[in-house]
C-alpha cells in the first residue's frame, strides 16, 4: 500500500510541475509588477501545492505571522531536504529566493526561477556575491521579501551545515 501511495504522490508531483510551467509562463506574459512579484506569488502557491499531495506530509504553520504588507523580510533558512522548498513557499507572502547559479540552469525548475525573478548566485565569484547584495537591497526597498538559504546545500546527513 506504501508503494503505491508513493506512487501516487509522484504522479501528483510531477504533475503539478508540468502544469506549473504554462501557468506561470501565462502569468510572466502579463506581469508587469516590478520583479515580477505576481508570477513568483503564481510559482510559489502552485509550488506549495506538493506539499498537499503527498498524503504522508504534514505540513503546519504555527504562531503568528506579520502580514505581508508590514514590511518586506529577509527570511534565512536550513536546508534539509527537497521538501524544504515546497514547505516554505506556503508562507503568505512573495519572497525572491537567492539560489545558487547552477539551479537556474535546470530544465522546468530554472526557467520557472527565471521567470519569476529569483536571483542567482554565482558561490564562487565576488562580483555575483556583491551583485545579490545590490538586487537584494532593489527588492527590499520595493517592499518584497527576500529568502536566503545560506548553508548552500542540503546536509547528507541532517546536521546543520557551515553558512557559506
């Protein structure tokens, strides 16, 4: 039964990401909000949405948050695992998430992080380290919220990782 739940759940994942990508090239079309606020707000709720697929997740938002018309934040968090990105993005508010270089280049998800105006991170080179300084402090004073994974990978083993 376990298998065929995953199974499921795959199917549901997969699924959504393919219907993610025209629904989110539909709203980039139209989107003419400074960063492309309403396309990563698209990206992000659909994205969420794999979260309520898997019957097996459990999800739960606890305490309380400030609404998104407060402030923009800078929002830092570990990164575990893949569910880490779904998870997140049920948060309510649209964030830019600072992600390294090689994740843009990725078929689906790159596009759809390119699409919605994420900024890339080249770990390597100072210039792209200073660059997403500048974007960052851009989006910021628009009022939009940035999201920093700052261990820079997920950990093999579920410590916590140096911030790079």
């Amino acid at each position: 039964m376990r298998s065929v739940q995953s199974a499921l759940a795959w199917i549901g994942i997969l699924s959504l990401i393919l219907l993610m990508l025209p629904s989110v090239a539909l709203v980039w079309l139209f989107d003419r909000t400074p960063h492309k606020q309403i396309t990563g707000r698209t990206f992000r709720v659909m994205g969420s949405w794999i979260t309520r697929v898997n019957p097996r997740w459990r999800v739960t938002i606890s305490g309380t948050l400030p609404p998104a018309s407060a402030h923009p934040f800078v929002v830092v968090s570990n990164h575990q695992s893949n569910a880490d990105i779904p998870a997140i993005s049920r948060l309510p508010w649209e964030m830019k998430w600072v992600g390294k270089k090689s994740l843009f280049k990725l078929p689906v998800a790159g596009w759809l992080m390119r699409m919605s105006n994420d900024i890339a991170v080249d770990r390597k080179d100072m210039d792209s380290r200073a660059n997403v300084l500048r974007r960052g402090k851009d989006v910021l004073s628009e009022g939009i919220s940035l999201m920093f994974m700052p261990e820079g990978t997920r950990s093999r083993d579920g410590r916590v990782l140096r911030y790079q």
